[in-house]
C-alpha cells in the first residue's frame, strides 16, 4: 500500500495547516493509524494516532494544537495542525502504528516549514 501525504508548505509562527495521507489501499483493517515526523538531524517520532473507532491520542508537544482524523471510505487520515510553530518543522507522514507501522510504505512525507 502506497501513503501519500501532502498539504505541507511554508506557514508563519501561530498559523494553520490540514495534512492528508492518502492510502492506495484500504485502512480500515488498521486498526492504528498516525502521524509521524522527522526534524533535520532528529529521529522519526509519533505525534498523534487514531483508532478505527476514533479514539485519539497526541504526543505533548502537539496537543492541544492538533487534531488528527481518518476517514475509512476514503482511505484518508488528516491531520489538522493549528497553533503552529518553528519546533513543528519537519517532514510529516502517515502509516500504521504498533503492529501496524511499515504496512504502507512511508513515501517521501510532506515538508511542513514554519517561520517565527
């Protein structure tokens, strides 16, 4: 299964960005889905996972700041970044999580830059 995010771009400090990850494949059998990024010279890390029955999760940095969702029909999950700032650069994918990470290939993600 091919995961193609994209919605990435330059924004200003406080602004907004909606990310989606577009699979060629179905997710509903993946039962966690997430968001993952990865800043220059720093590893990949989970920012926020979403069940298929919609129960959310959000690493610190973020919550409160993002909202992540999934919709199965179209094989689709977002992720609604608002708040943004400089430590939220980086490049942003999608893939399962758990048991569940790499069974989409990773792509080349979507660059989220934001300026202060």
């Amino acid at each position: 299964v091919q995961l193609q995010a994209s919605g990435g771009g330059l924004v200003q400090a406080g602004g907004s960005l909606r990310l989606s990850c577009a699979a060629s494949g179905s997710i509903s059998s993946i039962n966690v889905m997430g968001w993952y990024r990865q800043a220059p010279g720093k590893q990949r890390e989970l920012v926020a996972t979403i069940t298929t029955g919609g129960t959310t999760t959000y690493a610190d940095s973020v919550k409160g700041r993002f909202t992540i969702s999934r919709d199965n029909a179209k094989n689709t999950v977002y992720l609604q970044m608002n708040g943004l700032k400089p430590e939220d650069t980086a490049v942003y994918y999608c893939n399962g999580v758990g048991v569940w990470r790499g069974f989409g290939s990773w792509g080349q993600g979507t660059l989220v830059t934001v300026s202060s």
